[in-house]
C-alpha cells in the first residue's frame, strides 16, 4: 500500500534541475564558489494559484503571479536556488526558490520565474 508521500508523488510529470553556489577547495588549499546543477532529473509540479498582473513599461515587460513548487519532502532545496524546470509537455523555464515549507507528505516552495521580457 501507498504512503501519502508515493501518492501525491504520482503527480508530479514535471523534473527539475536544482542549481546553486557551492564551496571548493582549490588544490593550493583556497577556497572559492562554484554555481552548477547540484541535483537532477527531481520529479516535481508546480501551480500557479491565480491569474498575474501584466506590466508594461516604456523599457520593458513584466508578470507578477503566486507559483508554488510541490516535491517530495526529501529534496534539498534552499532559498536562492536556480530551478530549472521541465514540463511535462518539454517547456523549460527557470525559477529562483523561495523559503521551502517542509510537511510530512511533501514539500512546498514559492518560486518564481528568472525571465524580463
């Protein structure tokens, strides 16, 4: 029998790559920053939870809507995380984390898009 963990991960037709700074320790013992994909392949969904506000300016374009990401409770995701996401119809678009709310069952994440147009 299915756990609620495995139940609503059967909801998830979407994938993600999960991006961010990490530390390394140079051969000469220095440390510096690296940003690269740290997880991939994540099964994962995301919703929008009402329609956005179109802007428009002289100089440029904007939208603003509420999108919650929806992952197992496992997954390591912090706030600032480049989230590279994979629809389930193979639209790629990046996302930017916010603060993770972890529950037993899943986990929720507000995010939103890394785009100007």
């Amino acid at each position: 029998m299915m756990d609620e963990i495995e139940i609503l991960a059967e909801t998830y037709h979407d994938k993600m790559d999960i991006s961010r700074h990490t530390t390394i320790k140079k051969p000469n013992g220095a440390t510096s920053s690296k940003f690269g994909v740290v997880y991939a392949d994540i099964p994962c969904a995301i919703s929008r939870a009402q329609n956005g506000a179109i802007y428009e300016e002289a100089t440029s374009n904007s939208t603003s809507y509420n999108m919650t990401l929806f992952a197992r409770p496992d997954v390591d995701i912090v706030i600032g995380d480049t989230l590279t996401i994979t629809r389930f119809n193979s639209k790629v678009s990046e996302f930017i984390a916010g603060e993770p709310m972890y529950y037993e069952s899943h986990i929720e994440v507000p995010i939103a898009r890394k785009v100007v147009a």
